[in-house]
C-alpha cells in the first residue's frame, strides 16, 4: 500500500500525499474487481500483519488456493518482468521481493492458523498499464498482471476441498491470525475516538495552512495613503517648535511629506488576468491535497480500525 507520512501543504510531503492517494485509488479499483469472483471466494482488504504498521492489500481464499494481491497503479506505463526485476518505464522497482515476502509471511501465519499447509500465491495486480512485456516468468512463481485479469482466477484448478477452504476462511477472518496483538480490540472505543478527534484536528489545521498559504499568494492593493504629517504644533510659526518662538534658537523640525502614489503604480499594483488565474488554480491544488489527506485519513480508519474490530467481533 501506498504510504505518506508527515505535515504541511507543499514540498515532498505534498508529493507523498499524491503518491499515496493514486495508491488508494489503485487498491480501491482492485477491490473492485475482486467483488465480481462470486459465491465460494473470501477477500479481504487491507490486512494489517505483525506489530508495525504494515499490511497486505488484498488476501483471496477460494477453492483453487490462497493468493496475496498487492495493487500497483502505474498509468500509462509499460511493464517489464524477469526474475525478481520488475520494470516501470524502464526504471527497476521492489513489486516482485515484496510480494514474495508478503506470501510467504501469511503462508507461514495461515498453515499455523488453519491446522494445515497453506500453500500463497503472491500476485502483482497492475492498474492501467498499457504494455506488459518480459523475458522471463518472475521468480518464486509471482504473477504479474492487468488488475482485469484477476477474475481468471476462478478458472484455475481447485486445490482445496470444501472443508479446507472452510478452515482457512475462518483462519483468516480471526484478527489473531494476522497480528499478536489486536489493532483496535474490542471495546476500545476511546481509542477510536481519540483517533478520529485526532484525524479532525490535522484536517482543520491542514486546512488554515491553506487558507494562509493562499492569502499570502494574493496581491493586494495599497490602503489609503495620509497626504501628508507633520509634527508642528498649531500655535507655532511654520517649521518652528514651541521653544523657538519663545525666543530659543531651535533648529526648525523637518516636515514629514508621504505622496500618494501615481495612478501608474496603482495600476501595476493589480495583478494581470494571468496571474490571477494562476494563483486560483494553485489554491484549487492545495485545496485537492487536504482532501486527499481526509479522504486518506477515513480509508485508514474504516480499513485498519473499524473492520479489523468487526472481523474480530464476528470471527467463530
């Protein structure tokens, strides 16, 4: 899954964010697809595995076998496998090590679960690729394929009866299979709404950043200037202090004297059409990256919080 971490509203951290969010959208468009395998099939998004923040996009279990899916957007792109290289327009990527370990991790951890060898298959799903080439299979059996090919996989051959397929969906359903400690145990509702207050918080102060990052961008046009000031008291002579007409030989205060300001520099004060425009479209960015940011702060916690809690509430 796609990660980002951090604060603000510009710099790598807004790249982060991007980065992050066309991979949600990548798992979300997987999720979808998965959906259409019908009766006799169990998925599960998001599977948080171990004791550090990680997790398996997608888990499947069905008749013939168990696969871990892990989603990848890459639009427009071309795709080279061999061995354990995966290539993105030419620039080698760690897909292929990564889906080999998060096979065999929940191999490991459902065999234990299920009372039975699990064999895992580990699955690279591609979102909008438009080229998929290779010399090579990939290594320790990884699959590498269009997101739209994972309905195939009904069309493998059973590798589990009935009743292994059983065991294995209840393994999988129970939260203690995947993690020794529960993410969100049940009952724990204050760490829940400690979470979502939190969430709310850093949307309302990403937000101001916005506002202010905006406000600055703007030009302004300058207030009403004073004509003129002076410091000369009223019952003295022009240019004289009070001392001085006493009698005292004073040095005469100068007069302090603000012009206004031409209509020519008023006029090149205003920004041009362009430059208005410009700065409305860059607002409008940064206004996209918060939501992004909440929209990504939901997703973590109905995935990681709400639905591991449900699972573990309604596992056998």
């Amino acid at each position: 899954m796609a990660e980002a971490s951090g604060s603000g509203v510009t710099g790598d951290t807004s790249e982060a964010r991007s980065s992050w969010y066309t991979g949600a959208l990548g798992e979300f468009t997987v999720a979808g697809v998965l959906a259409g395998l019908g009766e006799g099939w169990t998925v599960l998004h998001s599977v948080p595995v171990g004791n550090a923040d990680c997790d398996i996009d997608h888990v499947v279990v069905g008749p013939p076998g168990v696969f871990t899916i892990n989603s990848k957007h890459h639009a427009s792109a071309s795709i080279w496998t061999g061995g354990w290289g995966l290539f993105v327009n030419g620039s080698k990527t760690g897909h292929i090590p990564k889906a080999v370990a998060e096979a065999q991790r929940a191999e490991k951890l459902l065999s234990e679960a299920a009372g039975l060898t699990v064999p895992v298959v580990a699955i690279i799903a591609v979102v909008g690729a438009d080229k998929f080439s290779g010399e090579a299979p990939p290594a320790e059996g990884v699959l590498v394929m269009p997101h739209t090919d994972l309905l195939k996989l009904r069309d493998r051959r059973r590798e589990f009866s009935d009743e292994q397929v059983q065991r294995i969906d209840a393994a999988a359903a129970r939260s203690t299979t995947w993690r020794s400690k529960p993410l969100a145990p049940d009952g724990d509702r204050d760490s829940l709404i400690a979470f979502l207050a939190k969430m709310a918080a850093d949307a309302s102060v990403h937000n101001r950043a916005v506002n202010a990052a905006a406000t600055a961008a703007r030009v302004t046009p300058p207030g009403p200037v004073p004509w003129a000031a002076t410091s000369v008291p009223s019952s003295a002579p022009f240019g004289t202090s009070r001392k001085s007409a006493r009698g005292m030989t004073v040095s005469p205060k100068p007069v302090t004297t603000v012009t206004a300001p031409s209509r020519s520099r008023r006029a090149r004060a205003k920004p041009s059409l362009g430059r208005r425009i410009g700065l409305a479209f860059f607002e409008l960015g940064l206004r996209l990256v918060g939501a992004a940011a909440v929209m990504g702060a939901i997703y973590f916690a109905v995935m990681h919080i709400l639905l591991p809690a449900f699972l573990a509430q309604t596992a056998p």
